[in-house]
C-alpha cells in the first residue's frame, strides 16, 4: 500500500503553503511545525518531509532549529530538504536529527557531488527531488528552470545508486486540482525499479488512491490537510 507523508513547509520557523512555487503567493498557518508533527504522528503516520524554503532561497539550511526539534521530540522519521549544497550542510541536516536529506539542485548543478554522497551514505539516506515543470526539471526552488528532461534525470541518477525519489509536477503543487497522474504513470512504465514518491496536487483521498493504484510508493500531502480538505485522522490507514 501507499505510505502517505505528510508535508511542512517552513519559512521564518512558521509553517506556510505556497501556490506552484510561488513565493508571492505565501500562506501562513497558525500550527506550529512541531504540533503539526504530533498531530501526524498521534494519527499514526510515520514519515515526515520538511521543505525549508528560506533554505532553498538563501543557499543552504536556514531552519535546522525547527527540524531538531521535530526530530528530538516525535519519532518521526524525518527528509529534510532545502538548500543542502555542501558537504557541511548536509552533515549539519543529519546532526539535526534528518533520517534522509532531500537532493534536487545539486543533483542538476553539481552531480559529482551527489555521486560522493551516495557513495558515503547509500540510497536509503538520500531522497532525489526532481521538481517538474512541462516535463523539466527546475532547480532553485522551483526558481530556475533547465533543459534536463525529468525521466531521463530519474535514469541517470537511479543508475548511479539512486533508489527513491520525489517529483513534483508544480504546475499542480498547491493547486488542490489533483496530481499529475499522466506524469507519475510514465516515469513509473519506464523506471518501475524506483521508488516513486508523487507531490503535489491531492485534494481528496480518492487522489491517493488512484497514485496506489497507479504504482507509487509513496505520496506526499500538504495543502489539502491545511486547508481541511483531508482530515489528518483519514491517512491514517496509510501509515506505513
């Protein structure tokens, strides 16, 4: 079955949601991360993934105080990513209490980079972002957009030792209009050895139910519990 993960984006310590990547279009929450980490996991679930946004931004990590005390307080198991660059930012993600950093700009940037940290620390550690807009990968953020194709991306680093990743078709992140299913169907038909983690677009639970049937491992959900249209008690027949 399914594993759903549940989402907190972060920027300034606060738990916010953004439309297709859009820094213009922030919504702030009032729960806390930690409380909203509790909730998820009094409800059962297990996984957690933390986007800090300053991070992705700025350059490097800017709320490793927020993932330590996440991580220190649930036993959740924690990917982290946003802005992880170097190898003491990724050091310093692991220290905080990460149990996975997510990897995307580097990946497209600097993949001699990712290669040395795949050989250091395995797959299980690393979780590949490949962000998707029109069938491209975007880096930064979601900021910049390049040439690299998502599938063939996923190839090539799958290849290299990769073995779960996250993709998100941003035309539908925040949008609650559904996932990129048609996205998610082909990498799947041509990658099926990976772990293929959807994001973005699920408003309902007949969204998740239709990337388990579709072949996805896991799904990431954010906007749709912020805004109530997923009760945080309903995922919890998908804890993994």
């Amino acid at each position: 079955m399914i594993e759903v993960i549940p989402a907190i984006d972060i920027i300034g310590g606060r738990c916010v949601r953004l439309t297709e990547g859009d820094f213009k279009s922030i919504k702030i929450y009032d729960a806390s991360p930690l409380d909203m980490a509790k909730r998820f996991e009094d409800a059962g679930l297990r996984r957690l993934h933390i986007v800090d946004l300053d991070g992705a931004k700025v350059g490097h990590p800017a709320n490793l105080t927020v993932l330590e005390l996440i991580a220190s307080s649930t036993g959740l198991t924690v990917d982290f990513g946003g802005g992880i660059k170097t190898d003491d930012d990724l050091a310093a993600v692991f220290d905080a209490g990460a149990a996975m950093a997510s990897i995307g700009s580097v990946a497209a940037r600097s993949p001699e980079v990712l290669e040395r940290w795949l050989a250091d620390h395995g797959g299980k550690r690393i979780l590949l972002g490949a962000d998707a807009r029109n069938g491209r990968v975007a880096i930064d953020g979601w900021q910049t957009e390049t040439e690299l194709e998502v599938v063939t991306f996923l190839q090539g680093w799958s290849d290299k030792g990769v073995t779960q990743a996250f993709v998100t078709d941003i035309s539908k992140d925040g949008g609650l209009a559904g996932p990129g299913f048609e996205l998610y169907q082909n990498i799947i038909s041509e990658l099926p050895e990976l772990r293929l983690i959807a994001s973005g677009g699920v408003s309902e639970i007949s969204d998740i139910e239709r990337l388990d049937a579709a072949g996805c491992s896991g799904v990431i959900v954010g906007k749709a519990i912020y805004e109530g249209k997923i009760e945080i008690e309903e995922l919890s027949k998908y804890a993994g």
